[in-house]
C-alpha cells in the first residue's frame, strides 16, 4: 500500500510540471501568433497612412508650385475653378457621364 501511494505521488509530481510547461508552451504560442497578426494589422495600417502622406505632398507640392507662379496664375486658377471662365477663344469640354 505505501508502494502505491509513492507511486501516486511520484506519478503527480512528474505529472504536474509537465502540464504546466505544456500550458506555458501553448500561452506562449498563443502570444506569438497574436503578436504576428497585430504586426499585420500595423503593416497595413502604416500604408494606407504612407498613401495619405503621398497624395498630400503631392497636394503641398502643386499648392506650392501655384503660389510660386504669381498673381497671374493664382488668378487664373480661381476664375477657372470658382468662377467657370475660360480665356478668350478658347474651347471649353464638359463631361455631361456624371462620372
């Protein structure tokens, strides 16, 4: 009888760090595959951000270009968007698609 309660408490004393490395093994892999899938989540994120500073350095760039132009060009350029003009004998296309 003392066999036997030997032999259960070394089967439980064996038993126990073995599950418990186990546990640790899966949390840990758990983690990993946690971390992995935010970092790509952040990798996307980050690009559409580098789209968006893109396409507004492309918008600074032709602003600039328009105030370095002058008076002349800054005029022209509201009267056409704002205002609709055209400069004489010239021939004006509109889209009637909607598109």
């Amino acid at each position: 009888m003392a066999k036997q309660k030997n032999k259960a408490k070394l089967r439980l004393s064996t038993v126990i760090p073995v599950v418990g490395g186990v546990i640790l093994i899966v949390m840990m892999t758990a983690a990993y595959v946690s971390d992995l899938v935010m970092i790509a989540a952040k990798r996307q994120e980050l690009a559409g951000v580098q789209a968006q500073l893109d396409q507004q350095l492309a918008g600074n760039a032709e602003l600039q270009r328009i105030l370095d132009g002058g008076d002349a060009e800054i005029q022209e350029r509201v009267a056409r968007d704002t205002y609709d003009y055209a400069a004489p004998n010239e021939r004006v296309f509109v889209d009637m698609s909607g598109k």
